[in-house]
C-alpha cells in the first residue's frame, strides 16, 4: 500500500425509495437492474486508483448480514449506522471511525453512479486530489447535456486553476426552465455528489458548521452511537457543510455519468426501442411510446396497448404505476401509501 494513494468512502446506506418496489426487497448496493451489483462495479471502480485496504464503506446496519457475506470487500473497513440519516451524519460517523493521518485525501463517492469514460474520471480526480491537498473540499462537476429537473446543479465562478473553478451557489433541483436559463449562462454544471478532501478539511468544517460534531467525537469513542442517531435530524452533506463552507471548489468533469437511483434514469440507461420503449422482461408494447415497463419475474408476459409516458415495475409483492411527470415525486407517494 503506497503512502500517497487517496482512501475512498463508498456511501451505502440510502433507502432507494426513488427505486420502490425494487426497494422492497433489496438495497441499490445489490439491485441488478443492469445485470450488474452497483456496489461491487464502484469498488472495483476505486481498485484501479488505491489499494483494497483504502476502500471504506459506510452502510445501515440492517444490511449487516449481506454485506458481511461479499468476499471482495474488507469488513473491518465497513462502518454501520443504526439507521440512515442522510449523508451528513453517514461522512461524519465515517471520519470519526477511520484511523488515518490528517492529511490524508478521502474520496466520498455515492454507490449507484454510472460511470463511461472512466480515464477521464480518474483524470479529474487526479485534479481534484491535487485541490484537496491545498485544503479545499472539491466536487465533481458534470458538464449539463439538456436542461434536466432530475439532478442538483452548481453554479461557478472565477477560474483557479486549468479545469478548478471557485463555487457560487448550489441549487437543488431546479424546473426545466429555471435549468435551461442556468445553462444559458453557461456557469453551471450538474451536482455529482462526489467529494474530495483531506481528513483534516473536513473535520475542521464539521466542527465550524455541524452542531453534533462534538456529540460524534463522544458518542463513537464511549461506543454510543445508537444513542446519538436518535437525537439526529436528516441533512444531507451539500446543506450541512458544502452549502456554507468557504473552502469549495469544483473540477470540471467531462467523462459520462449518471445517477442511476431513480426510475427516470433507469429508463434512460436502458435500450429501447423504436417508439422509445424501454422493457426489461417479455413485453409487448403496441400502439406505446416514451413507456418504462419493468417485470422483475422472467416468466410473466406482459401486453402494453395504447400508453404514453407510463412507468410499470411489477414485483413479488408490488406493483408501481405512474406516470412521468409524476415519477420525481415517487418518494412523497410512499409515505402516503404506506400510511
């Protein structure tokens, strides 16, 4: 293991809500919707850039059984949390529990991310290792291909340095007009949700900007972290520190890359056929076009007359049906199914 390899923290521990039923039964870490496991694709992704022993996962602790059994992973390098609040609370815990110099350079990467062009990828980490040296939490930016609601953009500033650019503002989110007049401006790129910075960086604005840092420090070295999560509001790691530290900057990343924790893009990544069908299973789609229909049973046939822009995903125990323009809000859908 060399001294200047950077370490990686694979966050695993989202409910994939934006992919229910699929959900139901398993995590994104495992779903194959593309005949392949995301979790096992990232890490390997990381091998070819730093040793196994640098490769951390943090995950939920009800996944602790499956995870356990995965071979190509170190499982005294898995962090668990008693329960998911959100990527704050998930790098936190993680910088609390890993033993490493300060000045070591961490790579926060999500686990269901679809990367092409992948030495264009590690192009722009290299950069971006090089703007965490100098004490800056840096991110990924994706040059934006279509005025898309689906994704978090971020605005730029003034140049610093070859393809490092100072950040103005993050904007969750944004309607496909609101999107279209920020690419108009040509300042903004899409939110990756990477993140790269020394360990000692991001301590330093936990502890100016996150109110339970100390509460972290006590709670994970007294073995009291249940307690703690139960006390923990849910923030993600843009709102809590990226959103008010001065210390950001973004690499502009020109490799292909989408986030593959959603319906919409599934349907995007998936082949499709002339009417702009994308199936996974026997289905016959006739006078359809713009549909997604998902069978998770290989032997079930399916006939599809006369829809536009519908999803189907058909499970064991769920069906989902929605339209596309209501596909965003799947998630708010849930809590008032489920109640």
């Amino acid at each position: 293991m060399k001294e200047n390899e950077p370490i990686v923290l694979i966050l695993c521990g989202g409910r994939s809500l934006r992919l229910w039923p699929l959900s139901e039964y398993k995590s994104k870490n495992f779903i194959d919707i593309f005949g392949f496991s995301p979790l096992e694709v990232t890490f390997k992704r990381f091998l070819k850039i730093t040793s196994r022993k640098n490769i951390y996962l943090v995950a939920s602790h009800s996944e602790k059984k499956y995870l356990s059994k995965l071979q190509f992973l170190d499982k005294e390098n898995i962090i668990y949390e008693p329960s998911s609040k959100n990527t704050a609370a998930a790098i936190l815990l993680s910088l609390c529990s890993i033993k490493r110099p300060a000045e070591s350079v961490l790579i926060v990467s999500p686990v269901d991310h679809y990367i092409k062009q992948e030495s264009k990828f590690f192009l722009a980490l290299k950069e971006s290792i090089s703007a965490a040296s100098a004490g800056y939490i840096c991110t990924l930016g994706i040059k934006p291909l279509e005025p898309s609601p689906h994704f978090g953009y971020i605005q730029v500033g003034s140049k610093k340095d070859k393809a490092i650019y100072s950040v103005v503002r993050f904007i969750e989110k944004p309607s496909v007009n609101q999107a279209k007049k920020l690419i108009s401006k040509g300042s903004v790129f899409y939110n990756s949700g990477m993140f790269i910075s020394t360990i000692d960086t991001l301590k330093e604005e936990f502890k100016r900007y996150y109110p339970f840092y100390e509460g972290f420090l006590k709670a994970v070295s007294k073995l009291k972290v249940k307690a703690l999560y139960s006390k923990l509001k849910d923030i993600p790691f843009d709102k809590a520190i990226m959103e008010k530290s001065r210390k950001i900057c973004l690499v502009k990343a020109d490799f292909f890359w989408k986030d593959f924790g959603s319906w919409h893009t599934v349907y995007e990544l998936l082949s499709k056929d002339k009417a702009g069908n994308a199936t996974k299973g026997q289905v016959a789609a006739l006078k359809s076009g713009n549909n997604c229909f998902y069978l998770d049973n290989p032997n079930k046939k399916m006939l599809a007359i006369g829809l536009e822009d519908v999803f189907f995903v058909d499970t064991e125990s769920y069906c989902l049906l929605i339209n596309r323009e209501n596909i965003d809000g799947l998630k708010s859908f849930l809590k008032e199914f489920k109640n």
